[in-house]
C-alpha cells in the first residue's frame, strides 16, 4: 500500500468500551470468552472500541469511505470494519493493533497517555472509561472480496478512568489528570494531548463488522 493509503483520525471525548490495551488478548472459542495470552499467539490483539452517536458517526463513516476512495485499491467500497449499530441507535466502532506484524517480531503495545499527556499508569482501565484516540484508518479487502476501511490504534488518551471488578456500579471513578511536564509530540489530543503517528507496521488483519448504509 501507498503512504497516502494510511490517514491518521482523532476521535474525541468519547467513553471507551471492552479497552483490552495492558496485554494482549485473543477470543477463546471453546469458552466463548476474549482471554489474555501472548503477543506471539496465534489472533493476537489489543483492541479498543467505543460508542458514537448516530450524527458523529454518521461524519466519520463519511469521511473514512472518502478516504477509501482515494486509495490504490480495486475493490469497491463495501463496510468499515469493525463498526456496527446499537439498539440505542449510536454506533460502535473497534479498533485494534496485532500482537506481531507478518514477520513474527513483536509489534510495539498502542501508546496510552493521561490527561497531561504522560504515560498512563495502570492501562487496565474498564470500559466506562472516557477520553480520546488517534487511529490509522487503511484500506483492506477481506476474504470475501468486501473492501473497507480497518482501524489500527495509535494512541489513546484516558480522561477520565474507571477501575474494578464487577459490574459498574461497583467501579471506581478515577480522574486520570498528573503533574507532570508535556509530550510536544501529542498536539493532537484535547486540552494537552495529541499522539504522533506511528511508524507504518505490518497493518491489522480486517476487522469483523457490519457495514451501515449511510
């Protein structure tokens, strides 16, 4: 693929969901369950999602299948991998980095940053969680021949933390905000926060998803 075919995207103060970013994790299908395992195992992944509702989602459906249709690709547009809509009418979107690119070697974790832009301490956060990402959106073409967009993670920035066990009543919330000096790399992200862009890695398998006709 062509650099251009890579396009950064910033989504903002949004609340995360099912964030599996301190370790690797892979679906296990005889427990029918996502489980931890080793960045080297076979459908290993970090991966992240989150909730839009149907107007914000409805601009960057828009502006990924723009995107799609700028790049060196024979397929037709068909879905953004990865997406899907909820019985409240918003829309989930999942993204996600491999455990190792192509060639076996381990692929660097998706960078997660507070809200001062330093690392963020314990990065197993809950969904519930809310805050900021910076994705690479890349043309793909699954199995099937569908051609789409997939979204790898670059950078996440936690706002606002929430930790537990339990269901979310039982969860604690914990504002993530640190003194602490600040990544001029990160201009992107809100008030004090913006990833630089990754280095183009060997990029993500498609992601399972259901396109929406907009």
């Amino acid at each position: 693929m062509a650099k251009t075919d890579f396009k950064p995207v910033m989504i903002r103060n949004v609340e995360f969901k099912y964030p599996r970013l301190n370790a690797c994790y892979r679906y296990n299908t005889s427990e029918k369950k996502s489980e931890e395992c080793a960045p080297t195992a076979s459908n290993a992944a970090y991966s992240i999602a989150w909730e839009m509702s149907a107007d914000d989602a409805k601009t960057l459906h828009a502006d990924l299948k723009a995107h799609y249709e700028t790049c060196q690709t024979k397929a037709p547009f068909n879905k953004i991998f990865g997406m899907k809509k909820l019985d409240s009418g918003n829309f989930e979107f999942r993204a996600k980095r491999n455990g190792t690119n192509s060639q076996g070697q381990q692929n660097e974790k998706p960078r997660v940053i507070d809200g001062m832009k330093q690392p963020l301490a314990d990065t197993a956060f809950w969904g519930g969680s809310k805050g900021s990402i910076k994705v690479t959106a890349y043309p793909v073409t699954d199995p099937d021949g569908n051609g789409g967009i997939s979204l790898l993670i670059d950078t996440v920035q936690v706002t606002h933390a929430v930790y537990g066990g339990g269901g979310l009543d039982d969860f604690d919330e914990v504002p993530t905000t640190m003194a602490g000096g600040v990544d001029a790399s990160l201009d992107d992200f809100g008030p004090a926060a913006a990833p630089a862009q990754s280095p183009a890695q060997d990029m993500a398998d498609a992601l399972d998803g259901d396109e929406i006709p907009f």
